[in-house]
C-alpha cells in the first residue's frame, strides 16, 4: 500500500498565467502518452508479471506516474488561474474553459478526453513491457511543441 505526503514530488510556484503553454501541457495528463494513462498501464499490467521484483517494480512505477499527475495537474491550474477574459479568448485555451473553466480535466491538446484505449495491457510481460518503452518514447518527442510554446514563467 501507499503512503501519501501532502506535497508535490517537485514544487511548481508558476507566476505568470499561459494559456497556450497549459493547452499544451493539459496533453501531458490525459492524452494518448499523458501520466494518467502511464499510471493506469504499470498499475494494471503488474498483474501479469512473472516475478515478484518485476511486480514491485511495476507498482513503484505507476505510484511515479500519480505524482506526476499531480505535478501536472498543478503546472496546468496555475497556467490558468487568474485569467482575464481577454486572454482566455485570444487563446488556444478558450473551448478547453468552455466546457471546465479552471478545472483539471484529462483531455489531449487537442481537446480530446482520456479514454481506456489509450492503457495496452495485454498479459504478455513482453508485450506490455516494450509498450511502456514505446509511451516512454512519445513523451520525448513531444519536447520540442512545449519549447514552442514558453514564454518565461
């Protein structure tokens, strides 16, 4: 069982509102390679593994991946917190603000909601295990869309 701290994994103190960064990032928690998706994956897929180290390792994996949710979650609302109209309309962010104002809501950044399809877990450690290499490898190209999209915080 898990233990929780109340406190982020890594402190987010972000200043400075940005729409167009947390349209991005929002990808980051639910889209098709998002932390949610990464925790479910490990959290699920342990149940098929051989070995109890493999096991242990894939539920220390996906109590990670929570904590970066979390992370995620609050880069995302503090991106968004105290947004004036004007800026809300002018951005990226604004059909995100119609249907969940400030709320956090798993979605892509294409506005997408997370969705099962998104967990491959098929009982085959092999199988599994070079899926989560693969989703580990999405994550890394998406560096470049976020280096777009900054502007100091």
């Amino acid at each position: 069982m898990w233990i929780y701290e109340r406190k982020l994994q890594y402190p987010v103190n972000i200043k400075t509102p940005n729409p167009k960064l947390a349209t991005a990032i929002i990808t980051q928690l639910g889209g098709p390679d998002g932390e949610l998706g990464a925790s479910l994956r490990y959290l699920n897929q342990r149940y098929s593994m051989p070995d109890k180290e493999i096991i242990g390792t894939l539920t220390d994996i996906g109590t990670e991946e929570l904590a970066h949710m979390e992370m995620i979650s609050a880069i995302v609302y503090q991106l968004t917190r105290n947004l004036s109209e004007k800026e809300i309309n002018e951005s990226p962010f604004a059909s995100y603000f119609v249907d969940h104002t400030t709320g956090i809501y798993p979605v892509s950044a294409a506005g997408v909601p997370f969705d099962t399809k998104y967990l491959a877990v098929k009982g085959d450690p092999i199988t599994d295990l070079n899926e989560d290499l693969a989703a580990d490898a999405a994550i890394t190209q998406q560096q470049p869309l976020l280096k777009m999209c900054q502007k100091p915080l």
